[in-house]
C-alpha cells in the first residue's frame, strides 16, 4: 500500500522528483544579471529627453549640405560665366520669341517660322537703338550748353545753406579731380582696355546666346526629353518631367511677367521726363527698362541717374519733381504691378526678394542680382512639383 500510495504521488507530479527541504534552511533562488544594453538604447533615450536637438541636428547637417551643393554650383558658374550667361540669355529670348513662333508656325513651316521671329526681334532691338543714337545726336550740342550751365547752377547750390562751400574749396574739389585723373592716366588706360576685351566677350556671349535660342525655339522640348532620357533613370523621369515643366512655366511666366513690369516703368517714366523738359528722356526711359530687371534695386538707381540729369540741366525745382516721381513709380510697381503681373508666376515673399537679390549681388555682381529671383523661383517651383503627388 505505501508503495501504490508512492506511486501516485509520482504521477500526479509528472513523473518530476520532488526535492526535500529539511527544516530550518534557506530556499534556493537564482540571481539574474542585468542584460547589457542594446545598441541605439541610449542614442532613443537621449531622443526621449530632448527630442528638439536631434531634430535640430537633422535640419542643421542637411542644411549644411545643401549649402556646400549651392555654393559649388556656384562655383561652377563662375568657372563657366560666359556660358552660363549666354544660355540664361538663350532661355530669356526663348521664353520670349516662343509663343510670336508658334502662332506663326500654324501659317509657316517651323524653321521659317523661327528665322522670322528671331529676324524680326533683331531688327526691332537695333531700331530702337538707333532711335536712342539719334535723339542724343540731335540734342548733343543743347546737351552740352544745358549741362555747363547745370554745373554752374549745381555751384551756386552748393554755396547756399546748407551746405555753405566756399567758392575756393570747389576749385579745390576741381582740381583734386583734375589732377587724381593725370596721376592715374596709365591706370584708366588700362581699365578702358579690359573694358574693351569685356565687350568682346559681350558680343561672344551674345553671339551664343543667339545660336542657342534657335535650337530652343524650334525643338526645345526634343532636346528636355533627350535629357531626361539619357540622363534620369526610369523611375525618376516621370516626376522630374513633371519639375521640369514647372520650371519653365515659372521662367517664363517670370520673364514676361518682368518684361511687362519695365515696359511700363519706361513708359511711364519717358513721358514724366517728356513733360517736365528733362534732356535725354528717351535714352533715360531705355535706362530704366533695363534697370528693372533688378528688382527692388534697379528703378531707384536709374530714376537717381535721371534726377541728376535733371538738376544739371533743368535745376532743382525739375529734381525734386523728378524725385516725387520715383516714389510714385516706386508705389505703383510695389502695389500694383508687381502684384497684379508676377503674382501668377512668382509666389515668393518681398523678403525673399530682397534676400535673393543682396545674396545675388553678393556672389556675382549685377548678374547675380539679374538672376537672384528668378533661380529662387525655379528652385521653389522644382520643390513643389516633387514634393506633389503624381496625378
């Protein structure tokens, strides 16, 4: 019996030897080690405990590296300036001269069509050259008389209050010029010299920029979608087409956008000039079709260039209106048509503007600052299109 009895407490244990404990002893217990950390445990936990600076960190490395990239494009540029120059030129004409080509394109074969717009543009542009030419030949010797008697006044202005100069500190003034012009003679002699191998290289750019806008004209989207053929892999070409047209809607938008903008500054400002008898009106109003290509920058200083005229040849009852006259332009551009041409194109801030053309200026002079906002928008334009969801 005590064997069966065994037996079955045998059994209902599992058949597992049941361990005696003799009175007044310890029970046994295992100690369990910690476990070694597991590697990124305590890069999360420092996330956990300032989330703000891993993110901050995120944004500062990236940052980083998208400025080295811009400042080597950059870099590249000013390596290659004339190119780059003559094909931003190609793609300014081209945005210009591509709708006059397609419309003439339903009557006309497409390479006649292109000769004619180009032809027909040229010609244009050296008439009103030798429009300008012309008015300041004729006017030349009344410019002249205008101008000593402007110099004249300008003296007699500057020995009244406020300024109170002696007539013996402006011969001084006069001959500190005078003679700064006969020490540096060699020296301006040589920058005339550079200027001259600068106009060279003006009208080689000029001549490339012109080659390459035929070609953009007339197959212009043949040679994007080689580009992106050759260049993109398979999967990448569908969304940067789609980039890539935004951003010559952009360009384009912008170019006749700005086109529009200086064309009525100009006009503007010839008729005011025409009115209030300022010589070299019309050279004054091209001046300022020009000037506005730099936003924000280039009216002012091209209405200050005309201010001066003004005062030297009509006194300066004519400045001060002539300087009334950039603050209304001033307003009217700013709040009407700025808003009204390039808001369809150009979503960006003023400050952006304003960021975008100092930095431009900054990096490469007067042509930065000509290209500052434009590449800015292209570069926002890009940003969105990749960033969309495919249709």
């Amino acid at each position: 019996m005590v064997g069966d009895a065994r037996r079955r407490v045998t059994a209902r244990g599992g058949g597992r030897r049941v361990a005696r404990t003799a009175l007044g002893s310890r029970p046994a217990y295992s100690v369990r080690l910690p476990a070694p950390p597991r590697p990124g445990t305590r890069r999360a936990r420092a996330g956990r405990t300032v989330p703000w600076l891993w993110t901050a960190a995120g944004y500062a490395w990236r940052l980083i590296l998208v400025g080295a990239a811009v400042y080597g494009v950059f870099i590249v540029l000013g390596s290659f300036q004339l190119i780059a120059v003559a094909v931003f030129l190609a793609l300014v004409v081209t945005s210009v001269l591509r709708p006059p080509t397609d419309l003439l394109a339903r009557l006309l074969p497409r390479p006649l069509s292109v000769a004619v717009a180009l032809v027909g543009s040229l010609l244009l542009v050296l008439a009103l050259l030798g429009l300008v030419g012309t008015a300041v030949a004729g006017e030349w010797n009344r410019l002249v008389d205008d101008f000593r008697g402007g110099v004249h006044r300008i003296e007699e202005w500057l020995q009244r209050p406020p300024f109170r100069l002696s007539p013996g500190r402006l011969s001084d003034l006069q001959d500190q010029v005078t003679r700064y012009v006969s020490a540096h003679r060699s020296a301006l002699l040589s920058s005339v010299v550079d200027e001259f191998g600068r106009l060279v290289e003006l009208v080689t750019g000029g001549a490339l920029a012109l080659f390459a806008s035929v070609f953009f004209i007339h197959s212009g989207e043949h040679l994007w979608g080689w580009a992106r053929d050759q260049l993109l892999p398979s999967g990448a070409r569908a969304g940067w087409d789609r980039a890539g047209r935004a951003a010559w809607r952009t360009f384009a938008g912008y170019t006749r956008g700005i086109i529009i903008v200086a064309a009525t500054n100009a006009v503007l400002v010839g008729v005011a000039l025409l009115v209030l008898g300022v010589p070299l009106a019309l050279p004054l109003a091209l001046l300022e079709f020009f000037a506005a290509f730099v936003p924000l920058v280039g009216s002012p200083v091209a209405l200050a260039v005309a201010t001066v005229v003004a005062l030297a040849g009509r006194g300066p009852l004519t400045a001060a209106a002539v300087l009334v006259l950039i603050v209304v332009i001033g307003q009217l551009e700013g709040h009407v048509l700025h808003p009204l041409v390039m808001g369809w194109a150009v979503q960006l801030h003023p400050l952006v503007v304003a960021v975008s053309v100092i930095a431009g200026s900054i990096v490469a002079g007067v042509i930065g600052a000509v290209v500052a906002v434009p590449l800015v928008s292209i570069a926002w334009s890009v940003l969105r299109a990749l960033r969309a969801p495919p249709p």
